[in-house]
C-alpha cells in the first residue's frame, strides 16, 4: 500500500502533463482528462485513508523511498513521501474538493478556448501541492512549495489578455517569493543545526538545540506562512488574486494554496513547541491578520474581493490556533478542514452568480436574486451559516474550538486573544450577512453591461451545481461529524500532540458569549442594509471604511516604503556597481584588450621577424633548461 | 693505389657485410603506416597513368579505402592487446607500438578521413567553365593571374596531387608519436611537414596569400628542424645512442655495455640539456607553443582551409605525441629540469593565444590564435608527469581535433563572390540567416570554449584535473583565466551570428555535398557524445596511457 502514495501526485502531474503537451486535438476532451485523474488521485487517497483506519493509532505512518536525489558527503536529499493523518487529511481535503472544482470548472470555463489549458494548470496545482504535504523533508517540502506558487501564478493570471490579471499574478508572485526566502533560509539553518532537512531528524532534535536557533528557524517558517496564508505582512496579494477565474479563486482560496502555510506551522510544531518566541509571534500574527482581514471584508463591494477577506481572516483563526501549540494544532487543522468546505462552496457560489449576472461583480448591482438561483441560493446560504457559525453547522464546532482555545492560552495572552478572537466572530457575522442581504434580498438593483446587455439571471449548469451542493453538506455536517465523540481530535492527536490547556471561564460561557457576537453582529449587518435599501452608488463612507476600501491601505505602505526604498535601495546598489564594479571589469578587459592591440603588433608579417623570435626563444628555453639545473 | 690495396679494401669491407643480420621487421604490427604508404604510392601512380577525368574518383577511393583500412588495422592491434599487454618496440627499435601509438594513430586517422572529406568538396566554388572545382588551385605551378592559369582553368584542371600528399602527410604523422629513435622522429618529421608545406600553397583563390604563406611555413619550418637536428646530434653525443630507451638509460644512470669508445665523451650534462631542449623547441614549433607560434596565424589563414582544418588537427596530435614520447620516454629523469620550462611555455602559450585572439578580425584567425591558446591546456596536462596527464591529453586531443576540422568546415560554406568571406564583420546576423549553419558553428565555438555538454569542456576538465593532481596547481588557475579572456571572443562570435543585424551585401551560405555535411556531421556528434557522455572515451584514453619503454 505504501507505494501508492506516489501514484497520488503522479496522476495530476500525468495529467497536467498531457494536457500541456498534448496539444489543441485533445480541446474535446481535456477537461474531462483532468477531471478524471484528480478524481482518480481522491479514490486512491481513499483507499489510503480506508488503510490507514485499519492500522492502530500508532502505526498510521506509510513512507515511501523513491530515490535519492544527490547525495553528496553529508548532503542527502531523497524523495522519499509520509503519509500520516495530517497529511491524509489533507489529501482528502486537496482531491476531494479540487475535484469538485475541477467538475465545476468543466461548466465555468465551457465557453473559455484555452479551457483545455486552464484543466493543465489545475492539475499542475493539484499535483504541486500533494507533493508539499506528502514530502518527507523539507527539501521536497520546498519543490512541492514552488510549483504552488507557479501553478498560482498561472492561473490568477489565466485571463493574461487582461492587465489586471497579469499584474496580479505577477504580485502573488512577488509577494510570494518574500515567503519563500523565508523558507530557503530556513532550511539552510536546518541544515547546518540538525545535518538534515528530513522530518524525523529534524523534529525530534529539537529538545537539544539552542532556542536561539529553534525561534530563528521558526520565525523563518513563519515567514514563509505569511506568504503562502496571505498572512499580515505579506496578504496583499491575495484580494488581487481575484482576477483569476472563480474557480481558481476557489481552489486557492479554500484548500489548497493558503493552507500550506497553516500546515507548514503544524508540521514543524516542534520546532515551534521549543520556540515561544516563535510561537508568540504566530499567534500576534494570526490574531492581527484575523481583525485585519475581517475588516476589509466589511468594505468591499466586491463580491469576491469581499470573500477573500473573509480567507484571510479564516487563515488568521487557523494561525493563531497553530500559534498556541498543542492547544491548537489541532483545532487549526479541524478548521481548516470545515472552511475548506465552506469556503469553497461560497466561491463557487459567487462563481455562479457571477455567471447569470454578466460576470458582474459589484454586490451593489446584485440584490433578490434568491428567487432566480434557487440552488445557488441554498446553497451559499448554508456556507454562509457555517462560516459565521451557526450553531451545529460546521464552522460553530471548528471555530468555537479555536476561541475556547485561545482563552485557554492563560493569563493576558490568553484574554487578549480570546478577545480577539470573539471579537473576530462578531465581524465575520456583519460582513457576512452583509453579502448575504446584498446579493440575495433585497431589490434589484440589476445594471446592464458594458455592451448594454442587461442581466438575466438562471441558475447555473448541472456540473457546477453539483459540487455546490456536495460542498454545502460538507459545511452542515463536517463540523458536527469531527465533533462526534471528539473523533478528528483523536485521529489527529498522535502527530500533533494534544493538552486541553487551562481555561479561566467554562466553554458554555464561552459558546454562549460566541453566540451574543453573532447575534450582534448579524443585527448590525440587518439594520444597516437589510431594514434600510442599498444605494447602488456607493457613500463615501467613514475613514476606516475608505481605508478598508483601499485594503487598510496595504499597498500605500508597501509603495511608500518597500518600493520606493527599494527604488532608493537598487539605485544606489547601481550606482556602486556601475563605478566600481564595473570600473573593475571594464578596467580589466580595456586592460586586456590593449595588451592584446600591442601584442599584436608583434606579428608584423615578416618571416624574418617571425625567426627571430622563434631563435629568441630557442635561446631562451636552452638557458633556462641550463639555468634550471644550475639552481 | 695498388691493386692489391685496393682488393684488401674492397674484400675488408665485403666482409663484415655479410655479417650484417637481415633487419626484423613486424610488417603486421606496422600495417597502418604501410597501408597509407602503399596507398599514397600507388596515388602517384595514379597521377601518371589514370586519364584526367577519372583521377579525382580514383583518388578519392583510394585514399578514403586506405583511410579506413589503416584505422581497421590500429583497431584490430588494439583488441590483440597491442595497445596493452603486447605492447612493445617493431622495426629493430624503431617504432613503439603501444596504446598512446595506437590510440594518436587511431585519432590521426580519422581525423584525416574526415579531413578528406573536406578535401574532396567540389560543390561550394562555382563551376568553372563546365568544370566542378575543389578548394586547390587548378595548375600549381602557373603564376598567380597569368594567361597559362587561365588556360589551366579553361581547361578543367585540378591539383588532384592532394591526394597522396595528404597521404604522405597522414603516414608521417602515425609514424611521428610512434618514432622510438630520434632518427626514426626526424624522418617522419619531415614526411609529413613537406606535403603540408606544398598544401598550402594550393588555394585556389586568394594565391598569392597561399603562396606566401606556404613560403614562411618551410622556411621556418625548416628553421625549426635544423634546431631539432642539432639537438638529436648533441643527444647522440651526450648518450652515444639515438635509440629512446638508450638515452633514457644513459640519463638515469642504469646504462650498461657502454662501448669503450665512446665512453670517454658520454654523460656530458650540457649536451644533455641543450639537446633535449632544442628538439622540445622543434616539437613546440609544431604544436604552435609561443614564442615558437608566429607562423600559425599566417599559415592558417593563407592555406586552403580545408587543408588549414586537417593541418590544425592532425599536426598538433602527432605531434603532441611525440612531445609526449620523448618527455615521458627519455626525458623522465630530466623532469625537474624541463618542468619549470614547460611551465613557462604553458602560461605564455595559454595568455599570448587567449589575449592577442581578441582583437583579431578574420575568423581564421581566430581561430588560429585559438588553436595556440589550446596548445597551451594542453601543456598543462603533458606536465602532469603522470598516467592521467597521458590520458587526458589523448582525450582532449581526440575531441579538439574534430571540433576544429569541424569549424573550419563551416569556415568554407559560408561564401561571397571573392571566396570564403572570412572578416568577421561578414558573419553579423548570420544566425537570422542560416540558423543550422550558425547554429553548428556556436556548438564548435562552445566547444572550443569548454562549455559543459560539449567535448571541450571534459577534455579541459581532464588536462586541468591532471595538472591539478600533478602539483601544477598555478598553470590550472592561470588556465581557467586564459579560458575565461578566451571565451570572451567566441562568445562574440556567436553573439556576431546571433544578435546583429544581417548585412545587406552579406556572404551567402553555399550548400556542399555529403563530403563537407559527413564532415560538420562528425565533428558535432563527437563533439556531443564526448561532452556528454565522456566515460567511455576517457576510459579508453586511460588503457591507452601506457608507454612501452
């Protein structure tokens, strides 16, 4: 059984593979080729899965070895891939809902020429990132984080004849590689501390080493979450991500692309176990990233622009859980898992109201379309209520997990977080039903498009509601399903370790106060644009709402003192090299050059020149021989 | 004088005549040089008796069939262990037959095939008056320009004389790294320099250079032989022998059965280190060290280039054989008397030829000044003083010489209405025009520069490797800087063909028959399979690196 794991990755990678290199006779039929292997890679994970539940708790770790890649001394990079629960849990979620996706892409991008294309690049996707979490090492950990990245920026700028969409991917990209600088470092710092990038080695040395080293390395690995989660510093990306198509956004958004950074800190939990420092900063940086992201999504009218704020402040939940150790690695995972499930189905969702509206985005030319998308409706409203927490729908179980656990962090940390983190719940609430009344209810406030075609909404093609509503299943009963008896806690318990922590108020304290957040939150959101009639044009709003427009201002201050800095930075860099560096080398080579304009003179031509050097040097090379001995 | 004087003379010296035991010679052990002997005869011959339009397919054959059979028989002597176990001195001392022998002449021999082939090319000049034409003038001895040139042209005549002199050429070049005397070393000397000398004065364009050119090379050529046999008599004073094992006896000390009379002026160290360093000078001349190089560039540019691609290749492997053999052979326990010299020699030949090749506009030039800067890595490994400074200049002399007869066969595609257009400013935007044709020729230029994956870069890893382990630490820095200064011009090149804009009255690129593409063909693909997957070969040229003392 162990060595199917490699046939997990092999069957997207084939497919992305003979999609790209096919070529246009295969337009027919490629997106159904790639349909067909991310399915097959979900039935072989469940066979996996079905495996892995037959062996003890204990054992539930399959490696596979397929080669060494260089070894050299010390050096040893193998390909060799773990399959344990955290990563089964996460091939289930990565080929469970990227092949839903892919089958609702099949009726997204029907009228798309490069479909066949577009099917290649999701493969690619799909197989780049089983190969980041299967990876026994952090070395393959890093191959299977790049093609995420290249995969990413393929396809948010699928529609690359836009410029808003290649400047975006192009910005993902950038951002990105800030995180995986991160990452590289990293690892090198593995190396030189442990001799090895593998996970056994590595983890299980980190009771003897320097924490000064432990919360260097952590700090690293956190930086390079923050690039791949769109965690505060480096979340601008991820709003312009939304140029891609729906279902990229979907894919990216809720299982695969922002969660590697959630299971890069879960995996390395050791590392971070041994690090408070580390550890305190994961949790700064997911608590501010969760008020932050909630915020924006107050403020867009966008309606994707609105969901992915929405992710970055889920991320931050999940982050901040990672960030306060065995308290909540698991319960980071366990919302992972559910938001993967609701928030796909509400991309997919907004994906499908986008597809009768005109591919219309601004919420505030949506309205009463409940009546038009009966499925869509349903649908994005269960997602909606599990996302917001409603009670014994998925998110209520995950996400008040993570507030209980946050509290039961101790002392002031543990107050401000869990503040911070009811706080959180409460604004999710708004910003969610705000969607929900803008988009649903309400009046119609339909405009025509650019071409003057006016709206008709319809509900969506069969395929994409299909998995709409598998998705929305997964949000009603997920949550209650891993709740049951505890399971997903003890079937994730023995690689992440679990301590229940130390709780100053009772959890029924704490579900009810989640509950009051809610309440408010959602009464808010009704009397601002349920009770009252939204204006198509959009108010100018207070100061925070203009600057959460402008993504609290995200980009400003990273013009203002990443680029221009760097602007100052490079051009003084080039102005060092252009003087000296360059005056070094154009120095040399005017130097060799006019040595060689000389030298040439030399061969004037003349044979008898040509002699004379040749009895020069014979005379030379007699008395040096003679010389030679003589010494 | 009386009668009886004169009989006692003339019976005096009839006797020890008949004393004289009849010479031992292993004609199969010597079968490569004997068939392109025989062959290059029989081409004269050829000459006198075959009617004038059949002569060029007669040559033709005969010289590609001896070719190939002659390389049958190095590769037959090879797997009887000649080259290892059987190894040992033919012809009453005279010829070495062991694997470095084997191996050069086996490299010697295919080089000149291929050589040949661009030779035999007929199809890139225009035909004149009806008449296909080669590379070589049609009537040698007319005067460049005069009326009985004309006529000759008229006429349809070809030089297909080329044939057996490069046949001569070619024997005396397996004979060269195989000499095991110095005199056996001269002879061959001269029987392969005079043809070469002749070949290049038969351009059939651009005479007057050809003349020239052939001119400065036997008159310096010859100055470089009277040093060599200088130095072979003052050695055959200093060991009372010619023989190389002799000499390398007398220099170690281990001599025995010294003959009385010449006892009392053996060992004189003075005849042993000025002859020793005038016959290197000679072989150094051949290879085109500095300071003994200022005839290459001259020389390479007025020779047919056909001949300059065969001359260029062939020349520097028999005769860094040689080299070898003699510094190997006879000169071991001088080694720390020349060592120092050879280093010298080997960090002026690798900057001179690196340095001066940057400003040169002609691309035979070019790669004439080329050539000099990988004389120069090449020394690096011959003063590795060791089983891998053998090997891997066999290597590298196996690869560089189908990668240069290669380039100089690009060299004669590329035309215009004078001939070959060989000023490098001729060749801008070639690449937009003739992509394969530019494409093949930076594959060579790669080569030359020792980029990974092409032949160039392993053989330069090998020589630069032995140097290294032979303690030549310094030579390989300054060779990876000459390399660096030389991958500048071939770079430009390619930069030349690739990146500038095709000149409106450029050269056009002629289409040639299967000889010349058999010829571009060979040299890529060698150039190839050496780069990349070089074990094989190296393995080989380790075998081979033995010599028989």
């Amino acid at each position: 059984m162990d060595n199917l794991i490699a046939l997990l990755i092999a069957a997207p990678l084939l497919g992305a593979a003979v999609l790209l290199v096919g070529g246009r006779r295969l337009d027919a039929v490629g997106h159904w080729i790639g349909t067909l292997l991310s399915t097959t890679s979900f039935v072989l994970g469940l066979v996996l899965f079905a495996g892995l539940l037959g062996k003890d708790a204990e054992n539930r770790t399959l490696t596979q070895h397929l080669w060494t890649w260089i070894p050299v001394g010390g050096f040893q990079a193998d390909v060799t891939f773990r399959l344990d629960q955290l990563s089964m849990t996460f091939v289930l979620l990565i080929t469970g809902v990227g092949s839903l996706i892919h089958l609702y892409s099949v009726g997204y991008m029907e009228h798309d020429e490069r479909r066949r294309r577009f099917f290649g690049y999701l493969n690619l996707f799909l197989a780049a990132m089983l190969l980041l979490v299967l990876a026994d090492n952090y070395l393959l950990l890093y191959v299977g984080w790049e093609g995420v990245g290249l995969a990413s920026y393929l396809l948010i700028g699928f529609w690359q004849h836009k410029p808003s969409a290649a400047t975006a991917a192009k910005k993902a990209f950038l951002v990105n590689r800030v995180g995986d600088m991160g990452l590289s470092i990293a690892i090198m710092l593995m190396f030189t501390t442990f001799g090895s990038f593998a996970f056994g080695p590595v983890l299980s040395h980190t009771g003897d080493t320097s924490e000064g080293r432990l919360t260097a390395i952590g700090l690293m690995l956190l930086l390079a979450a923050c690039g791949k989660s769109a965690q505060v510093p480096l979340q601008s990306w991820l709003g312009d991500a939304m140029e891609g198509p729906t279902p990229v956004s979907a894919l990216i958004h809720a299982a695969t692309m922002v969660t590697a950074g959630v299971y890069l800190i879960v995996r390395s939990g050791a590392i971070f176990n041994a690090a408070p420092d580390a550890q305190l900063a994961v949790t700064v940086v997911g608590a501010v990233t969760l008020i932050f992201g909630a915020i924006v999504g107050c403020a867009k009218d966008d309606i994707k622009k609105a969901l992915a704020g929405s992710t970055m402040s889920q991320i931050g939940y999940m982050v901040l859980a990672a960030g306060l150790g065995p308290i909540g690695y698991v319960f980071a995972i366990m919302h992972l898992v559910t938001h993967g499930f609701f928030k796909a189905g509400l991309f997919l969702g907004a994906g499908s109201v986008m597809h009768g509206m005109n591919d219309e985005v601004d919420m505030r030319k949506y309205g009463a379309l409940r009546t038009y998308m009966p499925i869509t409706f349903v649908t994005f409203g269960l997602g909606y209520l599990a996302i917001i927490g409603f009670p014994f729908l998925s998110g209520f179980y995950s996400k008040d997990a993570i507030i209980e656990a946050a509290f039961a962090k101790g002392g002031t940390q543990g107050w401000i977080l869990g503040g911070v983190a009811l706080l959180g719940a409460a604004i999710t609430a708004f910003y969610m039903t705000r969607v929900m009344l803008m988009t649903f209810f309400g009046e119609k406030r339909w405009q025509p498009d650019a071409q003057g075609h006016e709206p008709h909404p319809h509900e969506s093609p069969k395929t994409m509601t299909i998995p709409m509503i598998v998705l929305a299943v997964g949000s009603v009963f997920a949550g209650f399903f891993f709740h049951l008896g505890d399971r997903f806690l003890h079937w994730l318990e023995p690689v992440t370790g679990h301590s229940e922590g130390d709780s100053p108020i009772g959890a029924t304290t704490i579900t009810g106060a989640t509950l009051v957040c809610l309440v408010v939150g959602v009464g808010i959101a009704w009397a601002r644009y349920g009770r009252k009639p939204v204006p198509v044009v959009a108010p100018r709003g207070s100061l925070l709402t203009r600057a959460a427009r402008r993504d609290l201002l995200q980009d400003d201050f990273n013009h203002v003192v990443l680029v221009r800095g760097g602007e100052h930075l490079t051009r003084s860099l080039v102005y060092v090299d252009h003087t000296l560096v360059d005056g070094v080398v154009n120095g040399t080579a005017a130097g060799v050059g006019g040595l060689s304009g000389r030298l040439r003179r030399v061969q004037n031509g003349f044979a008898r020149s040509y002699a004379v050097s040749m009895f020069g040097g014979a005379a030379l090379l007699v008395a040096a021989t003679l010389l030679m001995r003589a010494v | 004088m009386s009668a009886t004087a004169v009989h006692s003379l003339w019976t005096t010296a009839a006797d020890p005549i008949s004393k004289i035991d009849t010479p031992k010679i292993e004609y199969g052990q010597l079968a490569p040089t004997l068939i392109v002997l025989g062959a290059a005869l029989a081409g004269v011959l050829v000459e006198a008796f075959v009617p004038r339009r059949s002569r060029y397919y007669a040559q033709v054959f005969v010289s590609v069939v001896s070719l190939c059979a002659a390389f049958a028989a190095v590769v037959a002597l090879a797997a009887n262990g000649y080259g290892t176990t059987k190894a040992h001195i033919a012809a009453m001392g005279a010829i070495a037959v062991d694997g470095p022998s084997l191996f050069l002449q086996g490299t010697i021999l295919l080089a000149g095939l291929v050589g040949l082939f661009t030779f035999a090319e007929r199809r890139l000049d225009p035909e004149a008056h009806g008449n296909r034409v080669d590379s070589f003038a049609a009537q040698a001895a007319s005067v460049p320009g005069s009326d009985s040139e004309k006529a000759a042209v008229r006429a349809g005549f070809t030089t297909t004389e080329v044939f057996p002199l490069l046949l001569f050429a070619i024997a005396g070049m397996l004979v060269f790294p195989s000499a095991n005397d110095l005199l056996t070393l001269f002879v061959a000397l001269e029987v392969f320099s005079l043809p070469l000398y002749l070949l290049c004065a038969l351009a059939r364009r651009k005479r007057l250079m050809s003349q020239e050119a052939a001119v400065k090379y036997f008159l310096l050529g010859a100055f470089a032989s009277a040093f060599t046999l200088f130095g072979i008599a003052l050695l055959y004073g200093y060991a009372g022998s010619m023989s190389y094992g002799r000499i390398a006896q007398v220099v170690d000390g281990t001599v025995t059965g010294v003959d009385p009379a010449l006892a009392g002026t053996m060992g004189n160290d003075a005849l042993l280190l000025i002859g020793s360093a005038m016959i290197v000078m000679g072989l150094l001349f051949k290879v085109g060290a500095v300071p003994f190089h200022m005839w290459t560039p001259d020389v390479y540019q007025g020779a047919p280039t056909p001949v300059t691609g065969f001359m260029a290749a062939a020349t520097k492997v028999a005769a860094f054989g040689a080299l070898l053999r003699l510094l190997y052979v006879v000169l071991p326990g001088l080694r720390w008397d020349w060592r120092p010299v050879m280093w010298a020699v080997a960090v002026i030949t690798m900057l001179g030829g690196a340095i001066v090749a940057i400003t040169q506009t002609d691309i035979k030039r070019l790669l004439a000044y080329s050539s000099i800067a990988h004389a120069g890595f090449i020394l690096a490994g011959v003063i590795a003083t060791s089983k891998d400074g053998v090997s891997s200049v066999l290597f590298y002399l196996a690869g560089y010489s189908f990668v240069t007869i290669g380039a100089f066969a690009v060299v004669t595609l590329v035309r215009d209405a004078g001939g070959e257009a060989t000023h490098l400013s001729k060749w801008a935007g070639l690449g937009r025009r003739s992509p394969l044709v530019a494409a093949v020729f930076a594959v060579f230029l790669l080569a030359f520069a020792g980029i990974p994956l092409t032949s160039g870069f392993a053989g330069k890893f090998a020589v630069f490797k032995a140097a290294a382990d032979g303690g030549a630490a310094p030579l390989v820095v300054v060779g990876v800087i000459s390399s660096a200064i030389a991958a500048f011009f071939y770079i430009r090149v390619i930069v030349l063909m690739f990146f500038s804009e095709p000149r409106p009255e450029g050269p056009t690129v002629a289409v040639p028959s299967p000889l010349t593409m058999a010829a571009i063909g060979v040299g890529v693909a060698v150039t190839l399979v050496l780069g990349v997957a070089p074990q094989y070969f190296l393995d080989l040229a380790n075998q081979a690196s033995v010599f028989v003392r």
